[in-house]
C-alpha cells in the first residue's frame, strides 16, 4: 500500500521503535549511540568510494545504497532519540531554529556549539 504524504518525524519515530532490537531496549542509549556512528562510517566509505573509483559522480545505484544508508541512520537517530525520552520533530525543530538564528546573526560559519 502506498502512502500519500511522507511520514512525519513522530510517526517515523514510533515505527522505528516497533523494529527495535537491542539489549535492555528503553535503558540502552549506547547501542543506538554506537549505530550512529557506525552507519556514519559506512556512509563515509561509499562517499570515498566514490570519490577514487568514480570522479565524484553519483550514479543512480549509488544513489539508491546511499538512501539505504541514510535510512539506517535515522533508524539510529530515532531510537536514540527515544531513549532519551524526546521527540525527533522536536530535535528537528530545536535544529533549524538554532540554525535561524546563527544565520540571522551572520554566525553559520565558524566553530563552538553555543556561536
């Protein structure tokens, strides 16, 4: 069946969850922790990938790994999430507006988490 809008953060959230398989799931912030960087890594890898065997270009099929491997990340990002008992739209949310205002005050660029 095929939906007819994408899902949003919260739903996505709660589906990734019903998936969920890991040791002392609900008291267990290091295994989805762990996943995080370790998709980020494979996501690493196809990216240097292709860089040497491929001139930069992207094709379709790497395109369609990468989307996998992306996916696997919001798994992670989701879970972790709620582990710490917040909502994913809200981080989302939280994100852009932090973004907003670095970009209001000319500070996107540079370094320190609180610029």
């Amino acid at each position: 069946m095929e939906r007819k809008k994408p899902l949003t953060f919260k739903e996505y959230q709660k589906n990734a969850r019903e998936t969920a398989v890991y040791p002392d799931i609900g008291n267990n912030f290091v295994y989805p922790v762990l996943g995080i960087s370790g998709e980020a890594g494979e996501i690493a890898e196809k990216v240097k990938k292709i860089l040497r065997d491929d001139d930069g270009v992207i094709s379709e099929e790497t395109k369609q790994e990468l989307i996998k491997e992306i996916g696997d990340e919001l798994w992670y990002l989701a879970n972790f999430s709620e582990e710490l008992g917040v909502d994913l739209g809200e981080v989302a949310e939280q994100n852009l507006k932090k973004l907003s205002s670095r970009q209001k005050r000319n500070k996107l660029q540079g370094s320190g988490d609180n610029r």
